[in-house]
C-alpha cells in the first residue's frame, strides 16, 4: 500500500480478515475484462453473452494467463458481481479461470458473511478498496471496465479496460504489462 493513501477511509464490510494478506494482488472483475461486459443471468441455464456475435465467456482467460506467467507471486482477488451470485463459492467461480489461473485465486472482495445489498450498493472501487484495506497487500492492481466511484487514491491502480474487448485491447494490454512491471519491481 502507498504510503499517502487513506488506511481505513472507505466503506467497511463486515467479515474476518482474509486467510490470505500481503504479498502481490491482481482484482479481478470478470465481465468487461475477460469478456465483453454484455452477461446476463438466464434462470436454469447461468451467465450468458447477448448482443455479442463472435465473442464467448471468458475468451481472454488465456490472454490474462499469460501476461502474468512472468509473475508466479501474483495472487488473484475476484472483484467481480459474480461473487454475490454465488456467494461463498470461491473455488466454484475461479475453476473458470482454468487451472493455472485458478490456482492463484486466494479469495474474493465479497465474503458470504457480509451484507450483499450493502456490499452491491459500493461501487466497485470502493470494494476493492475495502479489501486492500482487510488484506494489505505489498502492491495491487485492478482490472476493471468500470472506472465510476473509485476513490481518488485508487485510481492510479486500476487498468481500465474495453467493455467488448476487455484486456485484449491494445490500450489496456499496453498498460496492464507496464503495472505488472512496476508492481514486480517494487516487490521485495
């Protein structure tokens, strides 16, 4: 954490500290990263792409996969609404990552003891910020296509990224390789 951020200043959920703190973060929201940002939940069937011809669910998993191989201490917090969905189903949600993703995945910034209408009313920097403030990572990143209501001591360290393209975007892939550098190089 930088040293001039705010330590607490932020909403605060309830719920226990993480089983994992420190090191490396990467929160990662899924819709609009690893897929255009059109999901819909249809009732039987799950998340579902509409509107997006050619695209399909977590096409850039394999993008994302490796940009980070460089860096095997990155850890991955899932910051996306499809924690609240299926709350308290961590390992569920990050086994559509694949393997090699999905073993860096240490939590969620939503926890199934939290208040979901609360947590859902935060937006998304907020929530994040609330867990950094929890986790206290050495260093962080976002990946997020939604860049509204993050605090202002966040935004250097949000990677905004096209809601169609996600992280395949040249703008955002451009800047998703320099934070990781920079994130590496200020690692002990």
């Amino acid at each position: 954490m930088s040293n001039n951020s705010p330590s607490s200043f932020g909403p605060s959920f309830d719920a226990p500290a993480p089983r994992h703190m420190g090191g490396n973060v990467l929160y990662l929201d899924f819709d609009g990263v690893l897929q255009p940002s059109e999901v819909y939940w249809i009732r039987g069937i799950g998340p579902c792409l509409m509107n997006c011809p050619g695209h399909k669910l977590f096409e850039n998993r394999t993008l994302l996969e490796h940009e980070l191989d460089p860096y095997p201490g990155v850890r991955i917090v899932l910051s996306t609404s499809w924690v609240v969905r299926y709350r308290g189903r961590v390992p569920r949600l990050a086994a559509n990552l694949g393997p090699s993703l999905a073993k860096r995945v240490i939590g969620a910034t939503f926890h199934s003891q939290m208040d979901p209408f609360e947590f859902q009313q935060a937006a998304r920097g907020q929530q994040v910020w609330a867990d950094v403030v929890r986790r206290k990572p050495n260093s962080w990143l976002a990946l997020d296509d939604d860049d509204t209501g993050w605090p202002s001591w966040c935004r250097s360290r949000l990677v905004l990224t096209d809601p169609m393209l996600g992280i395949a975007s040249p703008t955002a892939l451009a800047e998703l390789r320099l934070r990781l550098q920079a994130m590496h190089s200020r690692s002990p």
